[in-house]
C-alpha cells in the first residue's frame, strides 16, 4: 500500500480519531476477551502482508482489511504492543510503522522509516525503538505521544532484534548483505543508550549474522546466529546484559521465546545435503543449562515434525501457551498452532496469510 495512501486516509478520518471508540484510546482498559493478533508478512514486494485475529478457536482473516478499507502493506515485519490496547506494526516494504487499536483500526503511522526491521518499546511506554537497514544500519526513537522519530543512533550493517533493557536498547547485528562484497558478516551486539541515543559499546558475541527472533528474561537476552552458510555453522548464544558475559551453544536459532526463567527456542539448521533439520531447546536462566525439545511443551515437540517451516513463535504472558506459525511453502495460507505448558495442544488453524510470523496478544487478564 502507498503510505501517502494511508496517510491521506488518516487525514480524512482525524475527527473521529478524536472521538473514536474506547478500544481504540491507548489508554483505555483492555477487553475482556484475549485474542491473538497474527501478522502474516506476505511475499516482499506483493504488498499482500494480512492481519488475523484468533479468539475461542475462531478466526477472523484480513482483519485490518476488513475494519480500514485497505491493505495493511508490504510485508510486515513485527508487531508488539505500545500500550494496553495499541499495537504498533514495522511494514518493511512499506517502510513504515503502523498503529492499530484493538478493534483494529488504523490510529496513525510513522513513516520514511526505510527497511524498517523489528521493534521494541521503553519499560515506561513513552518510545518506540525500530531497526532499519537504511543509513548502514540504525535505531529509531519514535515519541508514542506524537509518533514522530525524536532520534536516531547509527549501529552495525542490517541490524535485526531489538530489547530494551534498564535504559538501554540492545541491537543485534547481522552484516546480512556480506555476500555482495560490500563487509563482512558481523557479530556484535549495539547497546544505545536510550536516552541520549548513543552507542556506548558493543559486546562482541563470538558468533556470526546475530539474525532472527530474540527473547529477554530477566537480564538475559537470548539471540540465534546464522553463521555464514558456509564455514560458519549457526549456533545460539545467551548475553548477560549487565555484564556483557555471553555464552555459545551449538544449535541453532530462529525462533526464541521466554517465559519464567526459560527460553523456549526453534532452529533450522541444513546438513551436508541441504535438507533443512529442524531442532529445539529449552535453555534456563538459572544456571544457563540447555536441554534437547521443549520441555513442558511435549505435544509442540512432535508437531515440529508435522510442520514444514516454523517462521514464529509468541507466547502468552497470561497464562504461558505457547503458539507458533508455519509457513509451509512461503506462498501458500499458514498456519497457526497453539500448545499449553500441560502437554497439551490446543489448536490448529489455517489463517488466509502467507508467512504469519508475528503476534501480541490483546485483552484478557
């Protein structure tokens, strides 16, 4: 979607913004209801990214299509909440960040942000921390009172996830372009200084293309390497964020989620034929111990294997179940399955989008 188109749209509908209904006011309660959001991506240059919701087993696809009029964009690229009822959604194609209320109307958008990347939001709710590959590579600091970009701090080449951490935005770069010659893949995590969006160091992980979805608990972040596709197999590796201590695990990354003092992750990894071999690990803060499968998420572990290419993985503050998409084929509709901490699954659904990747849960308690 043209982002003049959305602004235009935003312009026209500015009165009822003002007076628009309470699930839409960030800082109205939430509904009672939990329903899970899921972005699907799309295909990069299709401009076919999607929005389900799934609430009681039952769901609703194009969802922002559906209440706005019009496309969400091309591809999105994350989604967290920047508030208790307000999503805030990085369009990577669109090179824009749009903001959703729960009942999924458009609140407004941040845009020229280019190749906007993944998100993060301040422990007060007052900014919103995006990556973008533009520029060599940066951070944005985005006022969610005004949603205007107030700074930005240059990091590493094509910089991916994104925490914030006791004042601090923590970057994890990648060098994803080292094979057209321009540099080298890169191993560094960026840590800004939030306030005065500043690199003050970097803390050098060891590990090759820090790509793909990170977690935090506690002081500990949680990012998987990709390594170089060639001499540099791909691995996982947990940084202390305090001390800047970090330690490498053999297995790979691409999905990472925490809850409870653990982090849950999913990784495809390639043997010497190229066919992609899915693993898991569960990885305790405690004593940073890692553990073959999914722990208390058996029936997740044996639908790894009925899935054909894992893309997301979310789960629920609330309660701790555990959902993750399947891209299947990159081209086809996914789908999204939910397992609880019991063993147990609890549903399977085929959602009208192609890669959904990207979730948050709104309302509920």
């Amino acid at each position: 979607m043209k982002t003049s188109k959305l602004l235009l749209l935003l312009l026209a509908g500015a009165p009822l913004l003002t007076t628009s209904c309470s699930d839409d006011d960030p800082s109205a309660p939430p509904a009672s209801k939990e329903r899970l959001v899921v972005v699907c991506e799309g295909v990069m240059g299709m401009n076919n990214s999607t929005v389900a919701v799934i609430s009681d087993s039952v769901v609703t696809d194009n969802w922002f299509e559906i209440v706005n009029g019009t496309e969400l964009g091309d591809t999105g690229n994350d989604i967290v909440m920047a508030g208790d009822t307000m999503m805030a959604i990085a369009v990577n194609g669109s090179n824009l960040i749009q903001y959703v209320g729960s009942s999924g109307r458009a609140i407004a958008a941040t845009e020229d942000i280019p190749n906007v990347r993944r998100l993060a939001v301040s422990s007060d709710g007052k900014y919103l921390f995006a990556t973008s590959y533009a520029k060599d590579g940066y951070v944005a600091k985005i006022d969610l009172a005004t949603y205007s970009i107030v700074d930005t701090c240059n990091v590493g080449y094509e910089p991916e996830g994104v925490v914030y951490h006791n004042g601090r935005v923590f970057v994890c770069n990648t060098g994803g372009y080292a094979y057209l010659g321009e540099h080298g893949y890169e191993s560094t995590i960026s840590v800004v200084d939030a306030a005065t969006m500043t690199e003050v160091k970097r803390i050098d992980t060891g590990c090759l293309n820090l790509y793909g979805q990170v977690s935090k608990s506690g002081d500990y972040l949680c990012v998987g390497a990709g390594g170089d596709y060639y001499m540099e197999p791909a691995a996982t590796v947990v940084v202390n964020m305090e001390s800047g201590e970090c330690k490498k695990y053999d297995f790979a990354t691409s999905l990472s989620v925490a809850y409870d003092g653990k982090f849950y992750t999913i990784g495809t990894a390639y043997d010497s034929n190229w066919t992609p071999v899915v693993g898991s690990h569960v990885i305790s803060t405690s004593d940073l111990t890692a553990t073959e499968g999914l722990g208390e998420y058996t029936a997740a572990e044996s639908a790894l294997d009925e899935m054909k290419t894992p893309y997301g993985a979310y789960v629920s503050s609330a309660n701790g179940d555990l959902y993750v998409g399947d891209a299947r084929d990159y081209v086809s509709n996914g789908f999204v399955y939910a397992f609880g901490r019991d063993g147990s699954a609890k549903g399977k659904w085929e959602v009208k989008g192609v890669n959904p990747g990207h979730f948050v849960m709104v309302g509920g308690k």
